[in-house]
C-alpha cells in the first residue's frame, strides 16, 4: 500500500479545517482510482492538523495527485497555516482495532540510510513491532518510508491519551538499540484521531 501525508503547521481552527476536509475535498478523493481511506488527526494546541491517505499502487496515488492540488490549496486558503506533503510506502501494518474518532495517535519521525532500508525495516517488523501491538490499549501500527530519501514516520493508534503516554515511555528505552543501527529519530507529534473513512 501507498501513502500521502499532509500536514499543515500553524493552524488556529482545527474544527474548519476538519469541516473542509469532511465536505467537498473528502467526495473528490474517494472519486480516485484505487483510494483506500482517510484518516485525519491532530495536536490543538500545537496547531497541527495531519491527513493520511492510501492507495492500493503507487501509480494510483500519484495519478490522484493532479485532481486533489486544487481542493489542497483551497483547503490550505480557508484554514491558514503551513503545508508539507510526502510520500510514502507502507512496510509494516498492524491492526487489532481500526483507529476511531477519540482515539490518540503517536506520530514518530526517523530517517536511515536508503542503502539500509531493508534491512531496518526488517528489523523493525521481526523485533519491534511484536513488542508494540502487544501493549495494553494498542490498536493501529503504521510503518511508512520513503526507500529513495530514507525518511520513514511510524504511526501507532492507541485507545487513548494514558495508553499512548505508556507506550511513548516504552519507546524511548528501545531507541539508543536503534540509533546504534544507524536510525536516526526526529520530532514526535501526539494527537488525537479526529475522523476516519476506512473501507
């Protein structure tokens, strides 16, 4: 599966920019071939808003891209703020509960040498990602990388806030084995998950 990542900084009214993308910008991306959900996010009071979006090829994903620029920039228009848009290739996936409205969202940025791609990734799936999902309050897990830059974010869904706090302290301790295979860690954004349009 294929993924977009927007993310818009400096945002004042999250509720408008969730109405926009609920309405108009919401019936334009479920028209695209290959669409395979949505999901939207934020941290309020750090003026952050994130829109996820997956694609069953990467030829569909990019295809889709000439039809959302316009509702991109429209949106951006009605609720301010920056816009940073990537791509990226979903590599590990674990789901006991789809993600919900409430539910909270640990956003974790990383980056690696493309050479070692594979084999971090590797890693992540057989050692990681098994220690994750079995955490109390555990829902959603989300590798995603770009193999040509090496900028990969790990999303992971939790029941709520108390959850995602406990696995952010978790995931601090495994970090120093990390960086010691060559990762290296970037900013963490916790939010809350604010609507979704999952098949």
């Amino acid at each position: 599966m294929y993924t977009r990542v927007l993310t818009f900084t400096g945002v004042s009214d999250v509720d408008a920019a969730v109405s926009m993308v609920r309405g108009s910008a919401r019936q334009v991306v479920r028209s695209q071939r290959g669409y395979q959900g949505l999901v939207g996010s934020a941290d309020r009071s750090g003026g952050v808003f994130g829109i996820l979006s997956r694609w069953e090829t990467e030829a569909d994903r990019d295809a889709s891209e000439s039809a959302l620029t316009k509702t991109r920039q429209e949106t951006q228009q009605g609720i301010g703020g920056d816009l940073t848009v990537e791509m990226f290739e979903e590599r590990v996936v674990e789901v006991t509960q789809p993600p919900t409205a409430g539910s909270a969202l640990m956003v974790s940025r990383f980056r690696v040498d493309p050479a070692k791609v594979e084999e971090i990734i590797g890693v992540f799936e057989r050692e990681i990602a098994p220690q994750i999902t079995a955490a109390p309050g555990f829902r959603t897990l989300r590798n995603m990388i770009n193999p040509q830059t090496g900028d990969g974010l790990v999303g992971t869904v939790w029941d709520d806030q108390q959850a995602m706090q406990a696995a952010a302290e978790a995931d601090k301790a495994r970090r120093a084995e990390a960086t010691g295979r060559g990762v290296t860690f970037g900013d963490i954004s916790y939010r809350e998950i604010l609507f979704t349009d999952l098949p």
